[in-house]
DNA sequence: ACCTGAACACCGTTCAAGT
DNA sequence: ACCTGAACACCGTTCAAGT
C-alpha cells in the first residue's frame, strides 16, 4: 500500500489547501508551517512535497482557493453607480473572513492578483456600465482597486475602526469621491498634472 | 575590557537601527535576520539583544529610523491643493526608498503609523487650509491616508506601472478625486449611504 | 505512485558564564 | 555594563530508502 499509515485515503490538494487556509486565517501566515500543516492532515510533513513544490507555491494555491470562494454580486440591472457599491462591500467582506491572507496577498507582488480574476472582470463590466472608454478602463480599474484595497487594509490594520457603521461609512466615501470623478471625467485629470 | 574582541568601539543602537535598514532595503524584511545583522556589525548574535528586545522590537526601531529620515515639504504659501500634491509625491519617493520596509508596516498593525508621526500633522495642517472642519479630522486623513498608500502600494507591487511618468499620473489621478471631493464636501457623502 | 526518516542549513531566543 | 558560546526548539527542504 501506497497510503499513509495513519490515513485511510491519500492525500490530495484540495484537501492540503483547505487546511493551509484554516491555519492561515486562525493563526496568520507566520502561523502556518509545512510542519503543523502535515500534523494536522496526520501526515509525514514531507509527504506535502508530493503535491506542492514549495511554501511559496502553497501560499499561491491557498490564495487561489480563497478568491474562488469570493462570493461577487452578478449584473442585477441596477445603476453602475449602486453596483460599484455592492462589489466594494463584496470584497471588503472577503478581505474580512481571510485578513491575513488579504495582507500577505497585498505584499506579495506575484500573487494571484492576476487579471483574469473574475474580481477584475466584474469591476470592468461595471466600469464599461459607467462609460469609461475602453483604453481608460485599465488604469481606471487599478486606480480604482489601489483606492479600495486601501480603505480595507487601513481597516484591517485597525487604523481605520472597524465596527460596521464606520467601516460603511468610510467605504461610501471611498465610493462617492470615486463615482463622483468617473461622472466629471477622472481620467482626464491624470493628464493634467 | 567589556569591549568585543572583534570591534574597537561598542555597539550603539543607532548603528544597529541603521544596519538592519541597509539589510531590509538590500534583501527585504526576510533578508534581516538576527545572525546577519550580527555579521554584518562584526559581534556575536547574541550581543543585539543587549541593545534590542526581540527581533519585532528591532524593526520597529528600523521603522522609525526610516520615518525619520523622510523628508516632508513645509508650508510654502502654496494653495493647499498644490501642497497636497507635493506631500503624495514626497511620501511616495519615500516609500520607494525602502519598499520592502513600507510593505511590511502595512502588514503590521502597530507599526509606527501613530498619529503623532510628522506625516499626519503635516497633511491635517493642509487640510484645515483647506477648510476640513476640526471633527471631520480625523477621518478625512485617514481615508485621504488611505487611497494614497493604496496607491503606492498597487505601484510597489508592479500592478500599477512604475515609470515615474505613469507613476504621477495615477498620483495625480488620486490626489484630483480627493481635492474635488473636499471641495464637493466629501465628508457628507458618508452620511448619506 | 505515494509516502517516510534522517539529515542539512538555517532561524529566534534563553541562560549561565566570562571580562 | 557589555559581550560571548553552547544549547533549545523551531523552521524549509534534500535525498535516499521504503511499499
């Protein structure tokens, strides 16, 4: 027999994924350790090197199981200006349930903040909505992100505060300053300057 | 002689703080290690922590010593949009100076982002200049604070581009939705969410 | 194919001992 | 007062060996 002597079946990565998650999101990703996440899955610790190359690709692959279990809202017909809002709360809520995922993501250049992310692809359907024309809508999508990812990571770190009321607060401004600059034409600002 | 064997002088704090800084900006927060710090100043590791509580105590200190050195425009007679501006560009040369430093106080709550650094009393003088009420303060700085570093940080990460003429762009960008937000009074636009 | 144990080169930190 | 060496409890990862 191939398989573990203290586990009936073999391991697999979905299940090495969800547990890498579990450890991340209870103890931060200096929580997680190739050592802790064998024991917990009952395993030899280097039994883990048969499915992931490295800690680093680990990480990748829990980022990747995190943004798919995003819950995103889909086009409902309502105003780009209400739906802007939706996904804003959408993805503070996420950054919410895994912060310390969130915070590793966001200082980690080559996590899976990748552009075929359905995140993206629902801010440009939105933006598209708004009128934005189709050469703005990159740097309008990352200016607009970069202001976003801000307010939450100023709420995580609990510089910002962090109790519901506030925290609506602080993302509607974020909101209406950005809703307020793509009506009067933002992207024209930047060639002001 | 208490003096190491290996040095002529005995080690100083600011000696240490200013090595461990070179070492972050060099090979980022995880190229810092006890061990290193120590080669690097010629003792033994064991000598740091004479100086220094923990390895945690050690960067705070670095990080301090960084928001020191930073240089922050003073008030010129401007009109505050333009020292606004002045002081994103200033606090983003900084962050660029030691990004491995700025993401890592992003990612640590109690990092020395406290409200008595130079920074924030620099951009609340510019703000009541620009006519922000006294109890608006605290949390137009705070969302103000918070798209500028979103900035930053997306452009650290390379997911905004990083050419200093793209890079003032997307500044400028952030900065003009800001000023019209002020002028606009952006600190009602919570209220009404 | 999948798992394992021993081993290597690193960590941060404690402690008792040196001058 | 300041420095040191040995030791402890951890890391990630390699490698040769087991079924």
């Amino acid at each position: 027999m191939a398989v573990s002597a203290r586990r009936g079946t073999p391991l697999n990565i979905d299940e090495i994924s969800a547990a890498a998650l579990r450890l991340v999101d209870a103890g931060g990703v200096e929580g997680l350790s190739m050592r802790k996440l064998a024991a917990e899955l009952a395993v030899n610790p280097m039994s883990l090197y048969h499915h992931v190359e490295s800690k680093e690709a680990l990480l990748e692959l829990v980022c990747a199981t995190a943004a798919r279990r995003m819950s995103l809202p889909s086009d409902d017909g309502r105003p780009w200006q209400e739906q802007l809002r939706a996904l804003a709360l959408a993805y503070h809520r996420h950054a919410r349930q895994h912060p310390a995922l969130w915070i590793y993501v966001h200082g980690h250049p080559r996590m899976v903040a990748d552009r075929r992310m359905s995140l993206w692809q629902v801010l440009e359907r939105i933006l598209r909505l708004a009128g934005v024309p189709e050469e703005e809508l990159r740097r309008t999508s990352d200016v607009l992100y970069a202001f976003v990812s801000g307010i939450i990571s100023s709420q995580l770190r609990g510089h910002l505060p962090d109790d519901p009321e506030e925290t609506g607060r602080s993302l509607n401004i974020a909101v209406e300053l950005i809703v307020r600059g793509l009506e009067g034409g933002a992207a024209g600002a930047g060639a002001r300057g």
